[in-house]
C-alpha cells in the first residue's frame, strides 16, 4: 500500500533557523519531536526505520527543553531532531546495515564517534533509517525491510517489502541509495538533516533523486569508526539537510573541528569547470536543466569552461572503483557469507562475492592507481573554483523499471557512474538540487574540488545555491 508523506513546515527549514526558533523559544526540542512522531504516524505503517527511538527522543527533548530553560545550552542547535542511516553505532541497539543478516549480532557497546560528537552539541536521534543492504547499490531497494518510495513524486508514500513486485505502479520512484531512508526521513519533511555514507554516490545519488542536498566530504575527515564499512579506502561519512551550511555546520560537529566559516564568494571572479566528457552522457531532461544552471552562473559573471576532463576519462575506463571497493568489501563479508550467506539480498551477495576474484596483487595495482589520479587531479583541477556537471545521468526510475537483474545492473551502474568518480579522487562533492517544476523530476547539480580545498567549495556551493534556486 502506498502512504503519503506529509511535510512538516518545520523540517523544511535550514538547521540555523530551527535554532532561531529554539533560541528565541519559538519553538521548543519536545514539539519538534512530537511533531515528528505525530508526522510518521499519521503517514501510515511505513518502513522508513529499521529502528525507532521515540521513548528516548521524546526524553531528550524533555532534558534538553529543561536545560535551556536554566541557562544550559550544549549548542545552538541543541534539541532539533535528525535521523541517522542504518550502519551507525549508536549504544544498545543492533547495527543492521540494512540486513537481516545482522539482526541476531550483539547491541553495539559504543556509539560511532561522528555520531557521539552530535548528539554532545544536542542533536537528538529518532532512530536508524532504512538503507540499501550494507549499502550496496546506488538505487535504494531493500527487500527486508521495505523500500521507502520518494516522497517527490506524487502520492507515493512509503513501500512494504511485500509491495515490491512487478504491480508496483510506474509512477512510484526510487529514493536513490544507498543512504534511502536518509534521503526520504529529510525530503519527506520529518527532519531537517539525516547523517548518511557514500562510497560511490550513497549520500548525493539520494539527495538528487529526492530534491534535497547531500555531502560527501574527504575520506579522512570524518572518522569512521563504529560505522560498518564498505570499502575504507573510499567511504566518506556524510550528511543530507535543507542547505549548504547545513551540511558543512554538521560536518564540521562531527569531525570535531571549527566551524566552517563560508563567507561571501564573488560569482564574477569564478572559474568553473564543465567537463563535456561528461555532462552530455544524461538524460535531456537533467541535461536542460544542468546548462540552464550553467547560463545562470554565467549570466552572473562567473567563468564556465566546457573542456574534456582526460582524468575522468581515465577514471571510467579503469574499473579501480569496482576493484577497490569489491576486494575491501569481500574480505569483510567473508565469513559473514559463510555463516549467513542465505540471509543476504541475492542482488547485494553476487556482487559483494565478484570480489573473490579479486587478487591481492589487482588490489594492491588499484591503490596505486588511485592515489595516481589523486595526483593527476590536483594537475588538471587546480586552476579551477569548483568541477559541476551532474549529479546523476537520470532522474530517479521507477520501480518497475528494476524487476528484473539485467535492468537493475545496467541501471546501478549508470546512477553510479558520476559520483563514483570523486570517491576514486577522493575529492569532497556536493550535490545541490537543481530547481523542479510542477512536472519536473528533481535532479542534482554536483560540485566538486581538488583535495584539501574543501572548505572553500562549501563556500563556492553556498553561492552558487542561491544563484541557481
């Protein structure tokens, strides 16, 4: 059965307007949370979590509504709710990853370090939401747990597991994966941020098929301990939210640095990239969209360069993603397999068993290889503000266009193709969605920099945000 998703006018504000809004006691932690609750349930029996922790959110608001009422204040942004994908830690609750293979593993002791840092400035968790199979496609569908539809596109609501068949109307759409439940818990309206991971796209693949931004920082800023990985030479933890500064003021909280500061960023003294290489490989309809971007920035004074980038060239033709990601992944899952093979999603085991043909010596190549184009893109991108081209080729497809194997594969991999790039250079990478019709598909606009310019592409991004709105 199909469920709407009503949004709350709440959650589709910024992070630092809901913290006006506390500050100025507007609005206070318990009534963002009850009204969160209040949202889901009357949105029907949905699978958007795998675990909920509304007794505990619902005592967090209380504690943290006392607190500032006595002049305690862990942050400004103490008190406003979030979700958080299903591949945290957090003390006392089974780490699922999305899978029923992990349903029966002992509750975590600890809770993941990033998550900690926000729950200290006051963050208050709901729950742990669905997410593709120990994040393993970029399309979202988990057949344990149900497959949360995108709350963009009409009366669509939320999939149970049993809904996913070959009646699954044409019009209902994917989130996007593998961080879906994220993608969905913001988009729908129920939070204003959820904190997800991308090894190939799994935060930004998401935020542009639902119309919301998503982040995937640098590999190393954010540590990812007590977080299941995929492949630890490419995962990045990241957040999707209502904004660009939403998304660097939660980076930064979770890799326990300064705020990042964006500034003011003159559009006319840009230099931007468009790779050609790339950008005309989509779809008309996301391809329209991304050149008129394109002509807004320009028409604003900024300098857009379409030059083929060799390096992405290089990059797809490769495959080192596919070996990097498939060699770290199988030796994790390994005895996993062994032990619970039977409990996988059989589209996630084949692909995380190809990795068993991996050899030591293709792997060890493909680290080299990496760090190579690591080098190569600080040579080709260096005299660049900012690399955009889009997100994604396609907007999200429907359901029924991934019933079967082969539409699924060839339909994975080319949602994945974009963003996978920048896990290979291990360049941070936003995703900003593009503006959206009535009739229109949301899609993304992705940014990115060379290595080390982070902080600065935030900044470029939250310009450019306000440009192309």
């Amino acid at each position: 059965m199909a469920i709407v998703l009503c949004q709350s006018d709440a959650m589709t504000k910024t992070l630092a307007q809901l913290s006006s809004d506390l500050g100025s006691y507007r609005t206070t932690a318990s009534e963002l949370v009850e009204n969160a609750w209040h949202q889901f349930d009357q949105s029907g029996d949905q699978q958007l979590f795998t675990i909920e922790l509304r007794e505990s959110s619902l005592k967090e608001a209380e504690v943290i509504d006392a607190e500032r009422a006595n002049g305690i204040l862990r942050s400004r942004f103490a008190g406003i709710p979030i979700t958080i994908k299903d591949l945290f830690d957090l003390q006392g609750c089974v780490t699922m990853a999305g899978s029923r293979a992990l349903a029966d593993a002992e509750p975590s002791r600890n809770t993941a370090p990033c998550i900690e840092s926000l729950i200290r400035a006051g963050f208050i968790i709901l729950g742990k939401v669905n997410m593709t199979e120990f994040a393993f496609s970029g399309l979202g569908l988990n057949p344990h747990f149900g497959t949360p539809a995108n709350p963009r596109f009409g009366e669509e609501g939320l999939l149970s597991a049993a809904s996913k068949s070959a009646a699954i109307a044409s019009t209902q759409r994917i989130p996007g994966g593998s961080s879906s439940g994220s993608a969905v818990s913001v988009a729908s309206g129920l939070v204003a941020a959820s904190i997800g991971t991308d090894t190939g796209g799994s935060v930004r693949i998401p935020a542009s098929f639902c119309g919301v931004t998503g982040y995937k920082p640098e590999t190393s800023l954010v540590n990812g301990a007590g977080v299941i990985p995929l492949s630890p030479s490419l995962d990045s933890v990241g957040p999707l939210a209502n904004s660009v500064k939403c998304c660097a003021d939660l980076t930064a909280i979770m890799a326990d640095s300064l705020p990042i500061e964006l500034g003011e960023v003159d559009i006319s003294q840009l230099n931007i990239l468009i790779p050609d290489n790339v950008v005309w490989h989509v779809s008309q309809q996301v391809g329209d969209r991304v050149l008129e971007a394109v002509k807004r920035l320009s028409d604003s004074g900024a300098s857009c360069v379409f030059r083929s980038s060799p390096l992405i060239d290089d990059v797809l033709g490769s495959g080192v993603q596919g070996i990097v990601a498939g060699f770290e992944s199988f030796h994790w899952h390994r005895d996993l397999l062994a032990s619970h093979g039977d409990m996988y999603d059989p589209r996630v085991r084949v692909r995380i068993e190809t990795g068993a043909q991996i050899s030591e010596s293709e792997y060890e190549q493909a680290l080299i290889t990496l760090q190579r184009y690591r080098l190569q893109q600080l040579q080709e991108w260096r005299d660049y503000d900012a690399v955009i081209w889009p997100t994604t080729a396609v907007t999200a497809p429907g359901f029924d266009e991934l019933i079967s194997d082969t539409d699924y594969d060839a339909i994975n991999q080319l949602v994945l193709r974009n963003t996978a790039i920048t896990n290979v250079l291990d360049a941070a990478s936003i995703s900003l969605p593009l503006p959206t019709s009535t009739h229109a598909s949301p899609a993304g606009l992705m940014l990115s920099s060379p290595a080390g310019e982070a902080d600065r592409l935030l900044a470029v991004a939250s310009a450019i945000e306000k440009i192309i709105a």
